[in-house]
C-alpha cells in the first residue's frame, strides 16, 4: 500500500538524503567499519545537507520544521544503506537536541547549538551503566556541588558516540535521599579533566559506530552545564525516551525492509533442482508473510510519526513501536539469512552484516521486556 503520511517537500527532501547516502555513505562503509567509528568529514557533510539540525532552530543554522516526518525520512534513508550509522546520526540529531533546545539556557544553545547543526560537536548521551542497564532510577554516577561546580564520579558504557563525542548529556544522582527524583543531566565536553574514555567496544554487529565506556573522576562542571533544573533529570528521560523509541522502530523497520528486498531479489535469481528457491511453495508462503508483516507494521508506525508530528504520541504507544517493529525486524532477518543458506553466514554478504547489526534493536532504548512492562502497567496489570 502507499504510504500517506508524506507530502511533496517530505519527498524532495528524501531525494536529497537518498542522493547524499549514495554518494558519501555506502562507498565508505567498509572503511568505516574498519576503522570503527565514522570520520570527522562524514559529521560534517552531514550536517552540511542539513542532516543534523531537524531539530535546532533556524536562528542556530539548524532545520527546525518541527515536523518528525523529516526525521523519519533521514533515518529510513540511512538506514537502507546501514542501521549502525541511522542510530549514530539518530543520537546526535535526535536524541539529545531536544535537550538542549528544549531545557538549555540562552547562553547554552550559543554554545552548543551551531555545532551540533553544522556537524562540528558530535553529541551523545551517557544514561546506562555497567550495572544498572535500563534501571534508570538507581544510577550509581554522582554529582556532589562544590561552590560553582559540580564533581561528577561514575562511569557509563555503551555509549554511542561516546569515543569521539564533543558533548555529552550525562544522567548523574545530585540528592541520593529522594531516589529517581534526585538525578540531574549535565553537559559534560571533551577535555574536562577527569573525564576519559575507555576502549571501544567490540561489539557482535555496528562496527561503524563507536561505542564506549566513559569514565569520571572528580570532573568539575561548572554550574552554567546543567542543562534544565537540579533533580529533575529523570522526568526529562522520561518526557524524552519516546521519541528516541520511536526513531529505534522507524529506521529498524526501514532496516528490515531494505534487505528484506533484497532478499526478495535474491530467491528469484538463486536457482536450486531447477527452479528460482522463491518458487517453491513454503519460500513463496514466508516471504508473502514477511512482505504483509512488515507493511501492517509499517502503517502502525506511520500512525505513530504522525502521532508523535502532531505532539500526541503516548509513552505507552511508542513502547509498542519500539517493541514490536524492533521484534519484526529480527524476525525478518532471521529468515532474510535462512534463505540466503550458507551465503547468509558469510561476512561478505549484507543479509549477515544486517541480521548481526539488528539484534541490539531489542535491547536499546529500553529492552523490550521493559517495553512489554510499561504496556502491562497501562493495561491495570
């Protein structure tokens, strides 16, 4: 079915993007993902397409058209060509703007805004821990007041970005007596003494992006790097993980989708006992489901862009996306690599590359067994 959701300068712009991918992503991408994280030049160019400001305003050298749908055009774009650089720009340009923007001071979004919009300041955002996972409310990194400054202690990991970010958001408990109410975010920028980056990390998929632990030992912060008010952190996570949510389902469907075709490709040129394997019965059968699976959801999730454009996107509701276009994802992938036979175990194929990239998609974000709990929670369970 077409979609409906986007109109004329929603198309336009998804040229420009598709045309930008083209041209300065997929031939890059081994290079990329040898080296492990992706170049200062790409930041840049991206952010030279626009890519990067969506949502920083105008007077920042950023989009600002306050319309998700161009978001969404960027993440489906690049993640056709790779879902590791669409959750690195997702984090950058999506994720923790709205901070910034939405709880900064004036002298803050001078500071900060131009160059996340221009691709100079990669951002990131520190929230987990190496023991707490997606326990948001019991973070162990501190941040005690001294005068004018706060000393930050703790550690984070898997943090994307987090090996060659400018700025990054970091949760930390500033009054440990009131518990998820007593955490504050602050702006913690590359060469603050104290603060340090572990090793990337070797992950099972994404080699392009780097994802690291970070470290704080007596970091002082000046007070001007709170970003919003003294404990209230927590609310703020909370008011804007539905959006980092429903990014995680757009650009893993779109994910899905693109190797999805490809597949289909695949089964109508493979032959095997004298046929394409497509043609036979049970191969026609579970692509017509995988096909029909990833368009139902597809239109839940067009729903909830629109939903989210329009300001009305509920927790819950992005829970369910994330949840289950993260669980579509996976599972069309699954069999993306079952139909490719051995080819889809080799390396050198993108169905494999793919179907390891994709796993993370159900733990990030919130894993979708705290998803399924938030949704049991609406439910009166």
């Amino acid at each position: 079915m077409r979609r409906r959701i986007f109109e004329t300068e929603h198309e336009d712009f998804r040229d420009a993007v598709a045309e930008f991918v083209t041209r300065q992503v997929t031939p890059n991408l081994e290079a990329w993902a040898e080296a492990k994280a992706l170049p200062r030049e790409f930041w840049l160019q991206a952010g030279e397409q626009g890519l990067l400001g969506l949502e920083v305003p105008e007077e920042f050298g950023g989009g600002y058209p306050q319309d998700y749908r161009f978001n969404a055009v960027v993440f489906e774009e690049l993640a056709r060509a790779s879902f590791a650089i669409s959750s690195c720009v997702g984090i950058d340009a999506d994720i923790v703007p709205p901070y910034i923007v939405d709880l900064g001071t004036p002298e803050q979004h001078a500071r900060w805004l131009p160059g996340v919009a221009d691709g100079s300041t990669v951002t990131a955002i520190a929230m987990t821990e190496p023991s707490g996972g997606s326990d948001l409310a019991n973070l162990k990194t501190t941040a005690v007041r001294d005068g004018d400054e706060w000393v930050i202690n703790g550690s984070k990991t898997f943090i994307t970005n987090g090996y060659s970010a400018d700025l990054v958001v970091v949760a930390a408990r500033t009054s440990p007596e009131k518990k998820a109410k007593g955490i504050t975010l602050f702006g913690v920028e590359a060469g603050m003494e104290g603060f340090e980056r572990g090793r990337k990390l070797d992950k099972v998929g994404q080699p392009e992006s780097d994802t690291a632990e970070l470290f704080f030992r007596d970091v002082r912060v000046p007070t001007e790097n709170i970003i919003g008010q003294v404990d209230t952190g927590f609310i703020q996570m909370m008011q804007n993980l539905p959006q980092e949510r429903l990014g995680a389902a757009v650009y893993g469907l779109a994910h899905a989708r693109q190797i999805l075709d490809e597949t289909l490709q695949y089964t109508k040129e493979r032959k095997a006992f004298g046929q394409s394997i497509g043609a036979f019965q049970h191969n026609k059968f579970l692509l017509a489901e995988l096909v029909t699976k990833v368009e139902v959801t597809q239109a839940f999730l067009d729903d909830a862009i629109m939903a989210h454009t329009a300001g009305e996107l509920s927790a819950v509701d992005a829970a369910k996306a994330k949840y289950w276009a993260s669980d579509v994802q996976n599972e069309v992938l699954d069999h993306c690599v079952q139909l490719h036979g051995g080819y889809g175990y080799m390396n050198e194929y993108r169905v494999a590359r793919a179907w390891k990239d994709a796993r993370v998609n159900k733990i990030w974000a919130g894993s979708n067994e705290i998803m399924k709990e938030l949704i049991g929670r609406d439910l009166g369970l």
